[in-house]
C-alpha cells in the first residue's frame, strides 16, 4: 500500500461501521473471515448472544490498515484481535470495558 494512502487512512476518522466493529470486540465478540472454495472471504462477528452478522470487507480492511486489528491469518477461518493500538481506540468508544481479547506487543 502506498504510504499516502496509509497516512491518510491512519489520520481520517473512524466510520460509525469501524466504530461499531471495535465497541463488538471490546464486548467480547468475535470476528472472522472465512475463504470459500472459490477464494472469495467473507467477513463475520459473532457477537456473544446473537446470531453471527456479515461486515463489509472495507471496514475491516481500513481497520486493519490503522494498526487496529491483526489476523492470525488461519486457512479456511482467520480470527481478528484488537492490537494495543485498538484496545486503545477501543477503550475510548466504550468506557468502562478495559479487558478486551488482542494481541500483544503489536502496533
């Protein structure tokens, strides 16, 4: 990626979408991409009582872009953790909710 591009996409605001993805995880949700047969990914939280919701493929490519989201990049279902960079967005979207599941010692 281009480093404008990454610059701009680390300096821009989150969307409401970016938002709700990170409050999810802070709550102890879960979120997975899973390739088809075809290659095609699909994106899925699965939030701790409801049924799994599809999320665009954008919001969590611009997340993990800023360095707020990591993949443990697992073939045919990858799972995302915040960074310490997300759990600190994270922490100021949602109060209150100081231990969520991320990685460690990554930016």
């Amino acid at each position: 990626m281009p480093v404008f591009l990454l610059a701009w996409l680390r300096s821009s605001r989150l969307t409401s979408a970016e938002k709700a993805v990170l409050r999810a995880l802070m709550e102890g949700s879960t979120l997975k991409s899973q390739r088809t047969l075809h290659g095609q990914k699909h994106y899925r939280l699965h939030p701790l009582a409801r049924e799994p919701e599809k999320i665009d493929a954008a919001v969590i490519d611009r997340l993990t872009a800023r360095g707020l989201l990591l993949s443990n990049q697992k073939f045919p279902v990858a799972t995302f953790l915040l960074t310490e960079r997300g759990r600190s967005v994270a922490r100021r979207l949602l109060p209150g909710h100081d231990n969520p599941l991320g990685a460690t010692n990554f930016r």
